[in-house]
C-alpha cells in the first residue's frame, strides 16, 4: 500500500486526510507524526519543516496542496524529487472575483465612505467612468491574465507587467526591469500576482511605491515574501499610497502586535483571496500518485530551476 504523508509545520492538514482517501481508498494517508510517515513514498506539504522531506528514505514525490511552492523550495535539504502543485480550474475565478472587489472598492471610493461613516459625516464621492482608471497586473500567468481580461471586460484600463514578453488582446503590456518604471508611473490601482523567485522576492519595497503616482493603492494577493512590511507602513503613513489591501504576509498568522493592524487605509485579509477545494486538493493528489505508481508522465510539475 502506498502511503501518503501529510507535512506542515505551521498548517493543520488534518482535514485533508479524507478528501485524499475518497479519491482513492487504496491510499494510506497519515499525519507527519504518525509511525509510518517516515516511509512514505510521497509528501503533501505545505511549510514543511526544514529537512522532514531529505529525511524520508522512500519518498519519491513531493506535491504541494496549493498553487505556490516557494514554501517548499525554500528548504536548502530539499531532495531532488519531482515537485508539483495544485491548480485548481476555480483558483483563477476565485481571485479574479477578489481583485474585482478590491479594485471596485478603491475606484467607488467606498474607501473614503468607511472612513466618512466612522465620522458621521454624510459625502457623496464623485463617480468616474472606469476607463479613467488605470489597473496594472503584475504578473500574467494563468491567474494574472485572467485577472487582467476580466478587469478589462468591466472597462477599466489596464496594463500588465512580467519578466518576459507576454500578449493579451487590448491589454497595455510591459515587461523586464526596462518596462517597470513606465509600468508603474501610469498606474492608479497596482494588483501584485507574481510568483515568488529571487527575482521578485521584496519587489514590494520603497523604490516600487516611490516609482509609483503619489495616492495610487496595492492590492496584493501574491506571495507574502514579496512585501517590504515596513515600506508598505511608511508608504501609507505618508500617503505616497493612499490605501492597500493585503491578503498574504511575510509571516503568517499576522502577529496580533503587527503595525500593519493599525496602519492607515490599510484592509487586511486572512489569506482568503482563493483556496482550492479541499476535494479538489485531494483529487488531484491522488491522480498524481497514480500517475507515478503508472510510471506516466505526472500533472503541474514544478519547474524548480524558475520556481513555479
């Protein structure tokens, strides 16, 4: 029997146990700490501890339960196995959905109205057509293009940026350190989706938001090591930016002590922008460990070199 062991060391998995099984009975899947975990032939993880993975002398797939890895590949012991991922074909939904409240929220000012009500103070904010309004994506892989053309189906303006050359239709496309100033400087609303690579990691810091229009807003729905937590303080303290929503953090649980709790115009979420189902989770882990005991070529595989 091939056994499934569940690794987090900051995560209750415990309630993916089931979902797993469902999808394939003939699966034994066990918590990291049961007495046979050790000798499983695949790890699902999500922040597994440093070293767990290199200590599993069977293993032979590593899957995580969510579309991101870097927490993953983060471990220097990690071994040289396959790594894939989760993508669940309602992850791009789900966050587009998110972004679209965000950016509606800041374009309807219902920023400025919150505050209002706080005072009693009864202001009607003026309304301007969404093409006024420029939303630059960052990042434009499955979920940021979706993003990008779902905003622009709702007439906003909006450009996107990536590392490489991409092309959506009637989207305003930059790309490269040589593309992100112009990306930046025309930018009202920037929506941050990028992977996380050594590249993008504190891509969120002072020189981004000072390359950006004095009073744009964030809305950051990325990865939380993309976020300089002190930059993002100053900048809104400042009012460089005018207003953020942050859905993922650095460290999380955000620490109840965290400035960022009482930062101003800031709108913090509990990492709640999209979740995969956990049906879904252990669907698609199970067709993998079928795959691998079929010795088929396996689904999502990470590229580990680019990091997503």
């Amino acid at each position: 029997m091939t056994t499934i062991a569940l690794l987090s060391q900051s995560y209750d998995m415990s309630h993916l146990v089931d979902p797993i099984q469902r999808a394939a009975p003939a699966l034994n899947v066990v918590m990291h700490d049961a007495p046979d975990a050790a000798h499983a032939e695949v790890a699902a993880c999500w922040d597994p501890p440093p070293g767990a993975l290199a200590a599993m002398p069977r293993l032979r797939l590593i899957h995580s339960i969510a579309a991101g890895v870097d927490n993953i590949l983060s471990d220097p012991a990690l071994p040289a196995l396959p790594l894939c991922r989760v993508v669940d074909p309602q992850h791009a939904r789900g966050m587009s959905e998110f972004v679209t409240w965000g950016v509606l929220h800041f374009h309807r000012r219902l920023d400025l109205v919150m505050r209002n009500q706080r005072d009693a103070r009864w202001l009607r904010p003026a309304q301007t057509h969404p093409a006024q309004c420029t939303v630059g994506v960052m990042g434009l892989g499955e979920i940021g293009g979706r993003v990008a053309l779902d905003l622009q189906r709702l007439g906003f303006s909006v450009r996107g940026w990536a590392r490489r050359a991409r092309a959506l239709p009637c989207i305003d496309m930059f790309e490269g350190a040589c593309g992100l100033d112009a990306f930046l400087a025309g930018t009202d609303i920037l929506v941050c989706l990028l992977p996380l690579t050594s590249e993008t990691r504190g891509i969120l810091n002072a020189a981004t938001f000072a390359r950006m229009k004095p009073g744009a807003r964030l809305i950051h729905v990325g990865r939380g090591e993309h976020l300089v937590v002190p930059d993002l303080a100053a900048a809104l303290e400042s009012g460089q930016l005018a207003g953020a929503i942050v859905d993922v953090f650095p460290v999380e649980p955000l620490p109840a002590d965290d400035p960022l709790w009482r930062a101003p115009n800031l709108i913090v979420t509990p990492h709640m922008a999209s979740v995969a189902s956990p049906d879904t989770i252990g669907e698609q882990i199970a067709h993998n460990v079928q795959r691998l005991l079929d010795g088929a070529p396996l689904s999502n595989v990470v590229d580990v070199a680019r990091g997503y």
